[in-house]
C-alpha cells in the first residue's frame, strides 16, 4: 500500500529501523480506556466516580460557597468615569 508521500509502510519501518513502535497484543489506547469504562458504568459493571458535593476548608461557608477576603474586588458602578461620554444610565 502506497502513502501519498510515496513511502510504503515497510519502506517507513526500515527507515525507522528499531525506533518503530511495537505495541503488545491486548494494548488499549487512552480513547479506547476511556470509552470502555463509560460503557462499563452505563451498563452498571462499573460504579460512577463520586465527588463531595459541598466545598470544604476555610475559605467555604457551611453551604459549600466561596468566602472572599474582605477588601477583595470591587463594585463596577465605582469604577465608571462619571465624565465620560459612554457614562449614563441605560433606560
């Protein structure tokens, strides 16, 4: 079978020579492991991954959300330029 490069695929292993890579029988690709297991859990051979639901540490209230620093951010309607031609209220 001819490549459009015009290199045949023994023509490409002999000039790879032992840099060809030789995989084993029953080699299974990333795409191919991860399909697998997705059909596995579908089917229910496999448990889904569990994840906690709720945020735990120090920077996390009891509900699980994000509590920013004081002083951290800042209020968008402060920042505007008051004399600018693009400052107004949109009606």
């Amino acid at each position: 079978m001819s490549h459009p490069n015009g290199y045949t695929k023994e023509d490409i292993k002999r000039i790879l020579g032992s840099s060809w890579p030789t995989m084993p029988e029953g080699h299974e690709t990333g795409n191919q492991l991860r399909r697998r297991k997705g059909q596995e859990m579908r089917a229910g051979l496999r448990p889904y991954p569990t994840y906690p639901a709720k945020k735990v540490g120090p920077n996390f209230d009891e509900n699980g959300k994000y509590i920013y620093p004081e002083g951290s951010g800042f209020n968008y309607m402060d920042k505007l330029n008051p004399d600018s031609e693009w400052s107004g209220k949109v009606s």
